[in-house]
C-alpha cells in the first residue's frame, strides 16, 4: 500500500461491508475489503460478545486480489483463520 493510499484509507479510505455476515463460532464475520484502484486488499470485520458487551474489531491484511468477489472470500476465511488462531482473545484487543 503506498503511503498516500494508507493516509486516505486511515483518514476514510474505501472500505465498507460488501457481504452478508457470516456467523462462524459464535462470532459474526463482515467481509469489508478495501478499493485500492481496481485491486482489493483482503479486510473485514469480527463481530463478538465479550463480558456482556458487544465488540466490533477491524482486520487488514496485506493481500491484494483482483476481483471485489475474490476478496471477499478471501477476506472470510482469513477472519475464520483469526478466530481459530485466538478465539476470544481477539476481542479484547483493540487493533489486530
């Protein structure tokens, strides 16, 4: 990502839920990849309940692919990797 797109991303880039959510463990995943002139980085959203509280937390990878539909899926199952990897523990985490 040069570093003018990771600005304009940073100060409100182009990424938006594009999917469905996906429930997977317990968790609700929003595939969101991230347009960066025609090509799309891998991004999304975990959703999950901690103590009581709902939790949001955003993911960005640094793949890229060349389709909108490619990168959701691939967005989906890198958030299934995270959840798998740190369960609950991503959630009390304030970036990832």
């Amino acid at each position: 990502m040069a570093i003018g797109n990771f600005f304009k991303f940073i100060l409100g880039g182009k990424t938006e839920s594009v999917s469905d959510p996906v429930v997977y463990k317990g968790f609700t995943i929003e595939a969101a990849p991230i347009d960066e002139d025609g090509k799309y980085r891998t991004a999304g959203y975990i959703s999950g309940e901690l103590e009581g509280e709902m939790k949001r937390i955003q993911f960005i990878r640094a793949d890229q692919n060349a389709s909108q539909q490619m990168a959701i899926d691939h967005s989906t199952a890198k958030a299934r990797q995270i959840i798998d990897e740190q369960g609950e523990k991503l959630l009390q985490k304030s970036l990832l």
